[in-house]
C-alpha cells in the first residue's frame, strides 16, 4: 500500500523538481538505477518544462522512474480529476456500443485505450510536440452512460459535455461506438455556432433511420446535417469504402457539400498534400476531428464492430492528424474500438497513440 501511495504521489502535478523527487523515493527499490538517475536528472533539468506560462502542468510520470506496468489505468497514466474546471484538454471516456449495429464491445474501448496508453510517452518524437508544456491535460473519466437506453445514453452524454466545454476545455473522447458523435456535437456546436468536421471512417455514417432507429452508429452525421451542427461547406470525410446500399453511397454526403475522399483515392499515397487541401478547406473557424478506428484497414486494427477491408495505414491515420496542426481544434474522437476482437491490444494501442496525435495538435501545443 505505501508502495502504491507514493507512486500516486508521483503522478500528481508533476513539476521537474517534483518528478526527480519522486524519482528519488523510488530509488530504494530499484538500487541499480540510483546511479544513472544523476545524469538523468541533468536530463530533466535541462528539459524547461515550464517555461512556456510559468504555471504548473499535470505531466504522466516517466517509466524511466515508475514502472510503466504499475499504477491505475488512466489515460496516458496523466491524473484522473471529476471535472474540466482548470484543463486546457481532457481525455473523456464514452463507454457504449448500444448503437453498433455488427460486432458489440465499443463500451469496453476506453477502458482497453487506457490500459493500452500507458506506453505512451510525454513527448512527440516524429513532430517534436511536448503537449504537457503548455496544455494542463487530465482524464475526467467515463460518461456516466445508461447501457440499457441509448436515447438516454445521448441526452447523458450532452449534459456531460456541455458541462466540458463551458469551462473552454477541448474534449479528447474515447469511444464507445459512433453514435456518441452526435450529442457531443450538439454540444460543441451549442457553443462554437456550426463547426467543419474531418471525419476519418469506413463508412459515412449519414443513414436516415437503420431498422426503424434514428440513433446509432451509422447515423450520427445526418442527424448533425438535420440539426445544423455541421458548416457543411466544411465537412470532409476520408477513407470511406466497402459495400453499400446503393451504387452511389456517398451521394447524400456529396449533395450536403461535403467533400468524400475515398479509401481508393488514398491508396499508395501520403496523405499530407490531401491534408493541405483540407486545411483550406476548414479555414480559421472551429473543426471538431472524428476519427473511427474502422478506417484503418482490419489487418492493423481488427479490433472493431464494423470492419472493411482495403483500409488505411496507420501512417496515413497519423499523417491526417499531424495534418490538423494549425486548424482550430475544438474536440476530437477516436471511436468503436471493440477490445473483445483485439486479440493482441495493437487496436486499442493504435487508438491510444492517434489520441495522444491528436492532443499534440491541438492549439497553443508546444513544438521544440
Ligand atoms: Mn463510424
């Protein structure tokens, strides 16, 4: 148990000073390590970790000093707080899969993203982002979901975020499958007027009514259109693909102005001059990023409910994302990660890392 205590300790506003410290009372129990912790030190000390605002930032302990494998599960292992009051971003968890119309197990996503996050570490290797510099970022754990009324389940996810956004924090949401989007838009777009949308997905998601329903997974987008949450003008949908109910599927989606990027259209590519386009596209106003995991193709994220062959890479997802630097970021989601299909944890751990992608670029982020 004091094990445990002090390693919360650890975690919990983590100035320089007070990671080597908690560094430090760790030292007992790994002996071998004490050593190279001096020069590790001259490491931190270097690192100006706060120089940015001069305010103090919640930074997730590095597994140089607390094992990684150690700890409660939150995301990034950054501190878990009951409310936004004070971030700048939150990771949130919407653990449902009422509206998954195939293969359930997206209530169990951001429990498995969280188990799956604690590899992730605190600075961007390919961008050189150090998002803890200049963000204060926490996990506000899960959406108190009703897992037997997904009308419900809306109405509750609405209220959470309204309640998120009203403090100016920028929701990073962990699905939960898709239908989720919808009330955290209408909440998004309750304060920032209609938003552009960069909506990474299998599939368009814009049915009418699926089986009689006008909520689940497959429709969230038209009930935005309906509502006026999305600047359509502003919409562009990437990696759409796979069968569908008619020889034009994304003819809906193309008479509302968004743009459609076909899976086939970035096949063999980088996507990064795509990304310039888009960011033309979105301009100076708020854009809200969708990102379901079912856009990768199933050889590298399996672990879903609606999977179609002939998909992204995983590179093209992180080049979408990196591709967002500079627009003006007012939510993102990574959704229908289905665990009880991820054999091996690479799906969750791909949602983890597009994730941290995502709050890398987010505005006022940090780049060395
Ligand atoms: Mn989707």
């Amino acid at each position: 148990w004091q094990l445990t205590s002090r390693m919360f300790a650890a975690w919990r506003n983590v100035s320089l000073s007070r990671a080597v410290a908690a560094a430090d009372s760790f030292s007992s129990l790994a002996p071998r390590q004490t050593l190279s912790l001096c020069s590790d030190r001259r490491r931190l000390r270097w690192t100006p970790s706060r120089q940015s605002s001069g305010k103090g930032f919640n930074v997730p302990p590095s597994a140089e000093f607390v094992a990684r494998v150690s700890g409660i599960n939150t995301m990034a292992k950054l501190p878990h707080q009951d409310s936004a009051d004070g971030l700048d971003a939150a990771f949130i968890g919407v653990p449902i899969d009422t509206g998954t119309s195939n293969r359930p197990g997206a209530r169990f996503g951001p429990r498995h993203i969280r188990v799956e996050s604690a590899l992730l570490r605190t600075y961007n290797s390919g961008t050189r982002a150090a998002p803890y510099e200049s963000l204060m970022v926490a996990d506000i754990g899960d959406v108190n979901v009703n897992v037997y009324d997904l009308k419900d389940t809306c109405r509750r996810i609405r209220e959470a975020y309204r309640k998120i956004v009203a403090t100016g924090c920028i929701p990073l949401t962990m699905g939960g499958d898709h239908t989720i989007a919808y009330p955290i838009l209408q909440a998004v777009a309750e304060k920032h007027g209609p938003v552009g949308l960069i909506h990474v997905d299998a599939h368009a998601d814009t049915s009418d009514v699926v089986l009689g329903e006008k909520i689940g997974h497959g429709t969230p987008f038209r009930r935005c259109v309906e509502e006026g949450l999305l600047d359509c003008k502003r919409v562009v949908q990437i990696g759409l693909r796979g069968t569908g109910y008619s020889p034009d599927s994304y003819e809906w989606s193309r008479a509302q102005g968004f743009r459609v990027v076909q899976a086939e259209e970035c096949w063999f590519k980088s996507l990064a001059p795509l990304m310039a386009e888009v960011r033309t596209q979105m301009g100076n106003g708020p854009v809200y990023l969708s990102f379901d995991i079912d856009a990768l193709d199933p050889g590298f994220a399996p672990g879903t409910g609606t999977p179609e062959i002939a998909g992204l890479t995983p590179i093209q997802g992180v080049e979408i994302i990196r591709g967002c630097r500079g627009l003006n970021l007012v939510g993102c989601d990574l959704v229908e990660v289905s665990p009880p299909y991820d054999t091996t944890g690479n799906t969750a751990l791909t949602g983890a890392n597009l994730l941290f992608e995502m709050l890398c670029v987010l505005p006022k982020v940090k780049y060395y």
